[in-house]
C-alpha cells in the first residue's frame, strides 16, 4: 500500500513544479501504470516514492508507515528500481549488478549465488553464459532484463519500473511484460510502472493514471478509462491503439490483392 | 678511451646509492602526493566551492620552476628547524631528503587532483543514480561506484605524476638529496659527458619502466583484467627492492661530507672521503650544494665536513668589508666560526682559490693591462664574463665600488663555458678561480689587484658543532691542513677539467692523496 497525499515537488526556485497537489494510493498487490507526455513528472513521482527526490511538500506513506521520516537507504534496499536507460554497474558483471542489494543488505555468500542463479533463470539467461559478462557485452533486451533481475534481487515487494521495456523489439517486449506480470502475481509485489505506450499501459496495469503537468488527469482501469475519457486529452491518448489496430486492419485487408 | 671507461665505471660505481635515493625519494613524494591529493581531489569533485581554489593552487605550483621550487623549501625548512630546536628542543634536517619529498610532493600532486576530479564528476549521473535505488550510502556509492569507474583515469594521473616526480627527482641534487641528478650535475660540471648521458639515460629508463608498470594498471581497471594489476604490482615491487636493497643493507653513515658545486670541491670530497675511510668512518656525500646552502647545513649538523674558502665566509658569512691580510682574516675567521656556531676550523690547507680578473695573455699584452685599474680604464669597450654566483656576492660589489668600472657587456657561465668563452674571445675578461688549472692550460693572466679589493680565499677545513670534538675525526683530517699548494691544486683540478684524457674526481683525488703522502 503506498498513498501520496498532497505531494508537490518543485526543483528549481523558478518555472512550474515538476509535481503539483498530487494523489494517489496504490493498492497491495496492484500494477499501477502511470502514463503520460514526456516531462509530466512520471520519473519524478517514482523517485518520490523511494526518496530519491523528497518533496517540497505532502506526505508518503508506504504500509501506513510515514516514508519521510524512515531511512532512505534502507526504503531503498527494500524496493526495487528498474531505471529507463536501465543503469546497470559498467565495471561490474552480471552476476555482481545482480548481487548489488543482497551484498549490501549483508547476505551470506552462498545465499547471494543461489540468488543469481534463481533471478537469472527467472528472466531467462543461463547462468554460466551469463554471469560473468560484462553489460557493455550484452543486446539492450539482456540488459533490461538484468535490470529487472536486480531489481528483484533483494526479494522486494514493492516494484518501481521507468519504462522498463522501452529499448526492446515488440516480440521481446511482449515475452517479457508477460514473464514479469507471472513474477508480480507470484511473488505478490505491488508495482508502480511508468510507459508512455498505451497498449501496455492497458496490458499490464491494473489501473493506469494518466498524468499531465504533475498531476493526475484520470485515473482508473482500462476499462473505465476506454468507456469515459474524462477530457480530449485522455481520449486522443486512449484513441491511439485502437487507431492505429484500425489501421492496421485495413492495410492487411487491401494487402493480398 | 681509457678515460671512458674509467668514468663509465665510476659511474656504474655510484649507481646502487644514486638510483636507491632517487627511487626512495620518488616513491615517498608519490605516495604522499597521492595520500594528499586522492582525498582532496574527491573532496572537490563533490564541492563546486573548493573545486576551483583546489585545481587552481596546483596549477600555481605547476608554474613555479621545478629548480625554484625544490630550493625554495629549504629556507622555510630551515626556518621552521631553528623553531623547533628552540620550543620543542629538537630540530630536523632542512636539507636533503625533506625540502626534496616536500617539493617533489607539491610537484605530483596536479595531475592526480585533476583526473580525480574531472573522472568523478564526469560519471554519467544516471548510474550514480542506481547506485542511491539499489541501497548504496554515500559512501559505499564512493567506493563501490564512482571510484572504480574513475579508477582508469585517475590511474593515468597517477602515471603521469610518477613521470613528473621521476624526471624532476634529477634536480634535487643541489638542495643536498644523491638522485641520479648528481651524474647530471657532476657531470656539467666537470664536462664529463658519459656522467651525463649517464644521468639521463638512468633516469629515462627508470621512468619508462616505472611508467609501462603503471600502463599496466590502468589497463587492468579499464579492461578488468586482475592479472594486469598483479604484474604491475610485481614489477614496482621489483623495482622498488632492487633499487633500495644495497641502499638498506649498507647502513647509515657516520659522517656527511659537503661539497660544492665545482670541479675542485669534488676532488676535495673524495679526498676527504678517503681520509675518513681510511680512518674507519662510514662517509656520505651531499654534492653539489651552493655556497650559502652547505654553510647553513654545516651549522645544523646537516654536513659535518666540508671545505670553504676563508674570502667567503669573511663577506658572505661574517659581512665583513676590508681585507686585513691573509693570516689576520684567518685568525678571526676561527675565532667567529667557533663562537658564533661552535664549528671548528681545523685550519688553511694550503693554497688559495680566489675570485680574481683573467685575461688572454695577448689581449691583455695588446691593451697594456695587468691590474684591475688597467681593466677599469679599458672597461667600457670591454666584455666581461662571469660564474653565476659572482655578480650577486659582496666582493662583487666591494671591486666594483674600489675600481668604479663599467663593463660594455657582462655575461653569465658555467664555470666550464666561461673560460671557454675567454678563450675564443667571445668575452675579454673572466671572473676566474686562481686555483683553476685552465689558467694554466689556456694561458691566462691574473690581474693584480693594488688595492686589495678582492680578499684572500684560502681553502679551510670545517667541521660541525657535533663533530668539533671528536678526535678521532680531527685527527684523520689533521693531514690535509698545509698540505696542498697552489700548483699541485692546479695540476689536480686540470685532470678534472680538461678536455682530453679527462680523470675523474675520485682518481685526481688518488693521485693528490699521493703527493701529500710523499710530501712533494
Ligand atoms: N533533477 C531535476 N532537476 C530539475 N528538474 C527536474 C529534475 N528531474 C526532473 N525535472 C523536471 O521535472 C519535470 C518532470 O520530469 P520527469 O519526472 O522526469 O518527467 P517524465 O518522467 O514524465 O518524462 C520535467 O519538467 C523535468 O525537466
Ligand atoms: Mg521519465
């Protein structure tokens, strides 16, 4: 359960806070999607959730606890991050990227290598091929995966992902949103994931909330948000996919003359 | 060719101890270097505030000559050894190894705080930013992240400081350190070439090792390659202990013997190295020190023995002007010296070596001039060539003040490139040393001097306050007082200093150490 109540978050002394008077509560055990231009402050809001950026004002709470006044490293080491652009360690191998939170939440050696084992099998890398690579001497698909499997690393049950299937090829893409929904049901995480694809957005998420400007334009399931758009700007993000499955229809129906 | 080799092997003789010190003093001024500005360098790639004072006062130093820098230490040090005697009743040694480490430390540290810092921050943010979401304190982010990452440039840093600290180690030899400069020094001096290719060649090879040693490591933290960094280990630590083992097993020395920079000076040192020997003292050398330096290190006990010049502590030590005739000025020389500092005087070895006026004996015949007044007449048409030391020291002044001249055009040289530039006429008067066996060979006059401008410079034997009473130390000097005369120092210093069939100073020493013994 993480609410944000009131949260603002304004960077610079000057220009338009980056976070604006937002809400949201996020249930046990949900996906929550956030969604939304590029610059609506989706980073931002993950970022608040574990205190990589504190806000100017509001309050976060995660588990009914006040996650302000808790240790920011260890909130940390209890959530796992998967960053867009997936930040691995370059000087570090697989195995060690993998093993980062484990090792600095102290766990025996043998713990940490049955751990390695079991998340690189999880997201589908052979373990001997892999581990000891370097992620300069991985695809981009590898590397995100990587990144999840280090986010899962330290057996979080809250998981924040910043488009964590961006830089992969549809097919790719599709097998790994689908291995990680069976990892979020199996392991009962609850998961804050930012896109800005709407057919994933309505794929993955439980509910997605559509962000604009640092706050929340809509929120709801897919299907209530398919059914009432609250404003153009929702309807024309929501009329993207099925647009473009129009259109899609139609070229393959001329297509075979 | 004879003559090569010789030198060859004496160079080859004194490499244990030359490249000993030199490696000692480089890896103690890198280390403490990299002890100094490893830290200072993450603490102003994490202050936007420190960083520009921080990279700013290293380039300062950076500009400052190496030369100037490393002498520069040894009056602060100095300075604050005479404070430290008198609070805390014990000082330390101002010259040598301390104002070297000192100079040698500020010198390495540019270009590690500069790769530091510009690594670090160059980090891209967005793994800094992993390293928070994983868990990582401050701290752990330093170690675990930003100083692995920043590990390949601040390697090359650190290999360039060890070029810097290696090459400029060679020019700590005049503030009284032995490095592999003493063959460059020694070697200008005497015009011994093979001592100076010597010198260079020894520290370009210890450089271009020391620097692919250090290739290693920074291949190894950009490739992550563990053997690279282990052979890199292995090899300093190679370096490293076969460079100091015979420095370590030889000991410490009983006496430290000054000696200045010149031809005669080196000659005196052996000679003086040799009695002590002979006599069961373990002897070291500073060589190369200026005149001022080896005094100030004679009253401090940092040089127990050494030969002065009795002119020269009279103006530059004492500040006296006029010259009351050879035997009073000694006299009052041993008086002060013993008062004043507790040095003892052991007495005139027997010839002088005087600043005098020398000209090309045609030149002079052509012009009519035998005294300086002569000179002075002539002097405005004149070119006049001198050492270094000579236009700054008092008897400069005091000569010009009794004879008013002005010269047409005055020129600084090594002592080597002086008589050389009289000789070819490219000056018409030198400041020469009257025991300089060039006199002799380039056929120079020596201008009288009638009104006794100049003072006597008779060569004197001191010793420190530690030593001013040991007997034993007194006693195996006590042969050299009255022992040498003017034309046997004159034939000595020419082995030394001609162009062919050159000696080195240690055999010219032996073959002086032979007249004294048959009482010539
Ligand atoms: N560290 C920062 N410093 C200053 N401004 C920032 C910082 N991070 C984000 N912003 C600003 O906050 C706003 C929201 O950014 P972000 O949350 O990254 O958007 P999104 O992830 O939705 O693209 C943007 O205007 C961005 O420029
Ligand atoms: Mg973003």
């Amino acid at each position: 359960m993480i609410e944000l109540q009131g949260i603002s978050k304004q960077f610079g002394p000057e220009g338009p806070p980056a976070i604006d008077g937002l809400d949201l509560a996020i249930a046990a055990g949900e996906v929550m999607v956030l969604i939304g231009e590029s610059g609506s402050g989706k980073t931002t809001t993950l970022n608040l959730i574990n205190r990589l950026a504190e806000p100017s004002s509001g309050t976060i709470r995660i588990d009914g606890q006040d996650a302000t006044t808790a240790d920011p490293v260890t909130l940390r080491r209890h959530m796992g991050y998967v960053f867009q652009g997936v930040g691995l360690f370059p000087h570090m191998t697989v195995g060690e990227n993998v093993a980062i939170t484990p090792r600095l939440l102290g766990w025996d050696k043998p713990r940490i290598a049955a751990r390695v084992t079991e998340l690189l099998a999880l997201v589908r890398l052979p373990v001997e091929q892999y581990r000891d690579r370097y992620p300069a001497e991985l695809s981009g698909g590898q590397r995100q995966r990587i990144g999840l499997a280090r986010a899962l690393a330290a057996e979080p049950h809250i998981m924040l992902m910043d488009e964590p299937f961006g830089a992969l090829d549809p097919l790719t893409r599709d097998d790994l949103a689908t291995d990680f929904l069976q990892i979020h049901r199996e392991l009962k995480l609850t998961t804050v994931l930012v896109t800005h694809d709407m057919t994933e957005a309505f794929m993955l998420g439980d509910r997605v909330a559509v962000m604009r400007d640092g706050k929340i334009a809509q929120i709801g399931t897919p299907q209530d948000l398919a059914a009432n758009p609250a404003d153009d700007f929702v309807r024309t993000l929501i009329e993207t996919p099925r647009r473009r499955a129009r259109e899609l229809a139609a070229i393959m129906q001329a297509g075979p003359a | 060719m004879g003559g090569t080799r010789a030198s060859f092997a004496a160079a080859l003789a004194n490499l244990p101890d030359y490249l000993g010190q030199h490696v000692l003093l480089s890896l103690s001024a890198l280390l403490l270097g990299l002890a100094i500005s490893l830290p200072l360098g993450i603490i102003a790639a994490r202050s936007r505030v420190l960083r520009g004072p921080v990279l700013g006062f290293a380039s300062m130093i950076q500009t400052i000559p190496s030369l100037a820098l490393l002498a520069l230490f040894y009056p602060v040090l100095l300075v604050l050894s005479v404070f430290a005697q008198s609070t805390f009743g014990a000082g330390f040694r101002a010259l040598g190894f301390l104002p070297a480490l000192l100079a040698l430390t500020l010198y390495s540290m540019l270009p590690v705080l500069r790769n530091t810092v510009s690594a670090i921050t160059g980090i891209d943010p967005a793994v800094i930013m992993a390293a928070r979401a994983v868990g990582m304190t401050k701290r752990q982010t330093l170690f675990l992240v930003e100083l692995p990452l920043a590990a390949p440039v601040i390697m090359a840093g650190i290999r360039t400081a060890a070029v810097w600290v290696i090459g400029t180690a060679t020019l700590s030899t005049p503030v009284g350190q032995t490095s592999l400069g003493n063959y460059i020094f020694t070697g200008l001096q005497t015009e011994n070439w093979i001592f100076v290719l010597f010198g260079c060649v020894a520290a370009a090879l210890l450089t271009m090792v020391v620097d692919r040693l250090l290739a290693l490591a920074e291949q190894s933290f950009s490739e992550h390659s563990f053997a690279k960094l282990i052979a890199c280990l292995v090899g300093l630590a190679l370096v490293v202990g076969a460079s100091l083992a015979p420095m370590l097993a030889s000991g410490r020395a009983d006496v430290v013997v000054g000696v200045k920079n010149f031809s005669e000076q080196y000659i005196l040192g052996s000679l003086i190295e040799r009695h002590l020997s002979e006599a069961g003292f373990s002897t070291v050398r500073r060589d190369n020190l200026g005149s001022a330096v080896v005094f100030r290190a004679l009253t401090a006990n940092d040089v127990n023995v050494y030969i002065d010049y009795s002119g020269t502590i009279w103006t530059n030590e004492m500040k006296r002007t006029g010259n009351p005739g050879r035997k009073v000025m000694l006299r009052e020389i041993r008086k002060w010296l013993k008062d004043n500092y507790g040095v003892a005087d052991l007495g005139a070895v027997g010839f002088e070596n005087a600043y005098a006026f020398a000209m090309r004996r045609d030149r002079a015949e052509a012009l009519g001039i035998h005294t300086i007044a002569d000179l002075a007449a002539h002097a405005s048409q004149l070119k006049l060539g001198t050492d270094y030391e000579f236009p700054s020291r008092p008897e400069w002044r005091a000569v010009s003040k009794a004879y008013h001249f002005d010269f047409a055009v005055k020129r600084q040289y090594q002592p080597n490139f002086m008589y050389r530039a009289v000789e070819t006429g490219d000056v018409d008067v030198i400041s020469a040393f009257s025991s300089d066996g060039r006199i002799a060979q380039y056929d120079l006059v020596v201008l009288g001097d009638p009104k006794g401008a100049l003072p006597p410079y008779d060569a004197i034997i001191l010793v420190s306050p530690s030593q001013a009473h040991d007997e034993k130390l007194l006693k195996a000097l006590e042969p050299l007082v009255g022992a040498i005369d003017l034309e046997t120092m004159q034939k000595a210093n020419l082995m030394v200093d001609r162009s062919t069939n050159k000696r080195t100073p240690r055999d010219a020493a032996i073959w002086l150490d032979r007249q004294i013994s048959t009482g010539h």
